[in-house]
C-alpha cells in the first residue's frame, strides 16, 4: 500500500472516532437534561427557590394631615402584614402552635385554612401587627410565613376632629372626609427592590432599587386643635344636658374666612373600626340642613337698610302683636307696639322684619341671603356636602315672602350661616371659607356697604343685653354680637310642634371682629329649647375660652381709673 493510501485511512478512522465521542457526549448532555426534568425537578425547584432574586414592595408612608400649628391629626404609623405562602409552608413545623396564639387563633383552624390553600402562592394571616409581634413571629422561623412591613392610619385627636379628617381602609384609601377629599395628593406610592431571598424567604441581599418609594404630600388644615377640643366639649356636654338628638359648632376667623373648629355630635373613634357606624359618621356642619329661623333677620334689616327706605331709627308699628298675611297670621310673643328697626332684632319681632321685606322690592331680601351664601354650597370642596334651600319668589308670594323674612321656607347647613356672618364681621366683605390653611386672604366679594354692617352689628350686640333674647351669650371682658334661633323641626306631616332646633348665631369681638360662631342644637328634650337658653350659652363658653387662647384684649373691660371707690 502506498503511503498516500495509509495517510488517508489513518485520518478516516480518526475522524469516525470523533464524530463518536461527539455524539456520546450529546447523547450524555441529553439523557442529563431529561433526568433532571423528569426525576429532579422538585430537587431544583428547592435549589432555585434557596438562592432566587425577587422585586420587592418598598412601602411608603401616605401624607401627614395637621392642624395650623403643626399638630398631627393623621398620621402613617409602622406595622407589619404577616402572610403566608401555603406550598412552601410546613404544616408539622414545631411552632406553628405558637404561631396561632401569637395570631390568636388555634393550631387546628390555622392548618386548616394553610392547608385550603395549598396550591396558593399567597395568603394573608394577619395586617396591621405591631412591630414587636411580626419580631416575635419572624423568630419562629417557620418555612413559608413571610413578614412585611406597611403602615396604619393613626388618628391622635380621636372623635374630635374625626369628622373632618375622616378615615381610611386597610388598604390606606381615603374613605371620609379630607381623607377621601384629598386622597390624591394625600396617597403613597410604593416602591420595588430587586432581593436575594434565602429559602425561608427571608432577604439575605438588597441588589438594587427598581423604583423609588414616593412619600404622600402633607396637608396643614386652618383648625387651630386647641379650640377644636374646646368646642368638641362644650357641644358634648350641651348636647348631653338637653338630651339632644345631635349638634353642631362652626367657628370661623373673620378676616380670611379660615375653619378655625367644626365640631359634631354624635361622633366616634376613628381608630376603632366597629365605632363607624353610619348615624355617626355625617359631618352635620356641612350635610345637614335646617331652617335658620331668626338668626337671618340681621340680613332682612341689612337689607331694608340698603335700599335707603330705613334707618336704625326708622320707626315701625308691630301693634298689635300680630299680622295677617293673605291666610297666615304672623305672630310675635307679645305686643311691642311702635318700635324702632334696632328694636325688632333686639326683641326678635317677627312682624316687624314682617313689614320690612313686604315693604322692599321684589327679591331684594332673597337676593342679599344669594350673595350672603345662603342655598349654596361653599366651595370648601368637602364631600356630601349640602347646597341647602332657598326659593325663587315671586311677587304674588307675599306668605313666601314674610316668612322668609324671618328664616322659614329656606334650609342652610351651620357652615352657610357661618358663612353668611362673615360679612357683617368684616364691614360688609365676604371672604371664601376654607378648611385648608391660606397663607393670604382668598378673593373677597363686597356684598354691602360698610356703613350698613356696622349698623347690623350693633343692632345685634343689643341682642345680648338684658333686654335682648341672647342675653346668656355674654362672654366676660368682651362686646358680643348675635342673633338667636329656634324653629320647630320638619316632619312627614309638617312641622311638629314640640320637636325643635336650637341656633344662635354671633361674633366677638364688635370693635374688631375675629370670630364668627354658629352653635346648633337638634332636638333638645329638656324643659329649655330656645336658642337663647340653649345654643346662646354654647357659644358664650366656647368663643370667650377661644378668645383667650388667641389672646385677643379685651374690648369691654371695666375701666378702673373711673370706677369710684367706697370706704
């Protein structure tokens, strides 16, 4: 054989001896790859799962609500959700016993439910745990029982600002009041991470951030805490003293129109879930209506005062004590004879106001309520908030006419009548009402003269004298103004006679305005249900303990120097 023929099958047999060995090896590869699918995969599965990289849920902390000062009224306390993955949980781990009386429940009922959802990847056993016993469980280290951390919606005032802060879910939603109000400035967005998680689940490596956490936004509300519990008392003690359905307190600041307290009752803790029952949870400031009786006249007189026909001076004749109106007979408690227009909101004439409106032009009086406020809502962007009541008339409406002269026939919430006495507090300007802390003054609406507010003003400090019917509305030290109320409440059939609802009306003090109050008293049982006995003493306790919280000097002072002194 030539050695050219040697050479080729030396390189043939070479050449078949690695096409072999390359072919055993796949061949080898092959039979790997099926065995370990077919015979090992629960044994990878448990590798895998030993070192896995997993993105994580970074929890972040929805927004802090606080009072003007800084107070905390919501806050995002930390907790701990502890959940469970079913498939890799042990069901025989020796302290699972424990488990259940740290989650207080039983060993029987948990293995029950982990074993219900044996194909789950996910199960939540418990939210909002404290930090100290998510530590306890995570000592436990039970396979398959994870800890992660969140926040809870913490309320520090309670029942006393519940009612405008409202509340959240479990899942930190706004779910009442400026919660849901502003739960788009208020809301967290969480973040992610990419971990290394051992078996037991637990994170052994943060790798890197996928997506920051975003805090919420803070909120600084316009109610000073301080009067905020001041007034939560007082309406609590008078309500409960009267024996009354409910109440209401709204106290404004007179120069930005601001909420400095809004107080309900009844009222509830936020923090308790089974207190949220629905007759509490109405902000009735601000959802509920009524007829405001005689707390409008000062706007009837202003506007008999605009229209140039009157003065504080003009004389009017309410002899003799009533008068007929078409059918309807207007009534005064008693004769007052010939009075003045002071006279008729120092003694609550209801025939004198009477005379007053049928005396003006077609809509003048319910055109000044309209500007006032009155029948609409206030723009304070609350939820459920109510727009109230108040009629078109025409001029063949003279009952219509009469009676809302003297507050029948209209229906406002105690924010709109709040609202309607800013005016005469701030010399005939009407400033936006707002529960939001305002840095400057939001844009004012002049409704009436100057001149014609402090007239009404001084008209209603006479209310408060010993011959007006707010007398018990006095607050010591201070010049007061206001107007009470009382009106029979409205039912199915009309109005009930022996069913009311209690209002004064006022601000202090007259020199120079700071607050404006309103106090609403629904239904009281007791012996007194006259504004001037019920509500008037409300606002006396509640503006004359704001008034030196503020430390507003004194506008009525007895001065010293010219008191005589006695030996």
């Amino acid at each position: 054989m030539s050695e050219s023929a040697e050479a080729s099958v030396g390189k043939g047999w070479r050449l078949w001896l690695v096409l072999t060995l390359l072919l055993l090896v796949a061949v080898g590869i092959t039979a790997r790859m099926l065995s370990l699918y077919v015979t090992e995969q629960e044994f990878l599965q448990t590798q895998g799962d030993a070192r896995s990289l997993r993105t994580v849920q970074v929890p972040a902390h929805r927004g802090i609500i606080t009072d003007r000062n800084g107070e905390p009224l919501a806050v995002s306390a930390p907790v701990a959700t502890i959940w469970a993955d079913p498939k890799m949980t042990d069901l025989q781990h020796d302290s699972l016993g424990r488990l259940a009386v740290l989650l207080k429940t039983n060993k029987k009922r948990l293995k029950a439910r982990l074993a219900e959802n044996r194909s789950r990847r996910f199960l939540y056993l418990q939210r909002q745990v404290s930090p100290e016993l998510a530590e306890q469980i995570r000592g436990l280290r039970i396979p398959g029982i994870h800890i992660d951390r969140d926040y809870k919606r913490y309320y520090p005032a309670a029942e006393v600002t519940t009612h405008l802060v409202g509340f959240t879910n479990l899942d930190g939603q706004g779910q009442e009041g400026l919660e849901l109000a502003y739960e788009d400035w208020l809301k967290a967005e969480p973040g992610r991470q990419l971990v290394m998680k051992d078996r037991l689940g637990r994170t052994i490596k943060h790798l890197n951030e996928v997506k920051p956490a975003q805090h919420g936004n803070d909120i600084e509300l316009s109610i000073d805490l301080r009067l905020q519990y001041l007034a939560y008392r007082e309406l609590k003690a008078a309500v409960k003293a009267h024996k009354a359905d409910g109440g209401s307190l709204v106290m404004l600041d007179a120069a930005t129109g601001e909420v400095l307290a809004m107080v309900n009752q009844p009222s509830y803790n936020p923090n308790d879930p089974k207190q949220r029952v629905s007759s509490a949870l109405r902000n009735r400031a601000l959802t509920d209506t009524f007829e405001p009786g005689s707390t409008v006249k000062p706007m009837t007189v202003a506007a008999a005062l605009m229209s140039g026909q009157y003065t504080p001076e003009t004389i009017v004749d309410t002899a003799p004590g009533y008068l007929k109106v078409k059918r309807k007979t207007i009534r005064d408690h008693r004769n007052y004879g010939e009075i003045d227009v002071s006279t008729i909101i120092t003694k609550s004439s209801n025939v004198g106001v009477t005379k007053l409106s049928l005396s003006l032009p077609e809509g003048s009086v319910r055109n000044l309520y309209q500007n006032l406020g009155l029948g609409q809502a206030t723009g304070i962007g609350f939820p459920g908030e109510s727009t109230g009541y108040l009629p078109y008339l025409n001029q063949r409406q003279q009952v219509e006419r009469a009676t809302l002269s003297y507050g029948y026939g209209l229906s406002v919430t105690p924010l709109q009548l709040a609202q309607s006495y800013l005016a005469l507090a701030n010399d005939g300007v009407l400033n936006p009402v707002s529960l939001i802390r305002q840095n400057e003054a939001g844009k004012a609406v002049r409704v009436m003269p100057a001149d014609v507010a402090v007239d009404v003003r001084e008209m209603m400090e006479t209310v408060i004298s010993v011959k007006g019917t707010g007398r018990r509305a006095a607050v010591a030290g201070y010049r007061v103004a206001g107007k009470t109320g009382t009106v029979h409440k409205v039912g199915r059939g009309g109005y009930i006679d022996d069913q009311y609802v209690s209002t004064f009306a006022g601000l202090a003090p007259v020199s120079n305005p700071r607050l404006v109050t309103v106090v609403m008293i629904d239904n009281p049982k007791g012996q007194e249900y006259y504004g001037g006995e019920v509500a008037a003493p409300v606002f006396s306790r509640a503006v004359g303990g704001a008034l030196r919280l503020m430390n507003i000097p004194p506008d009525n002072w007895p001065d010293v120097n010219k008191q005589v002194v006695h030996r």
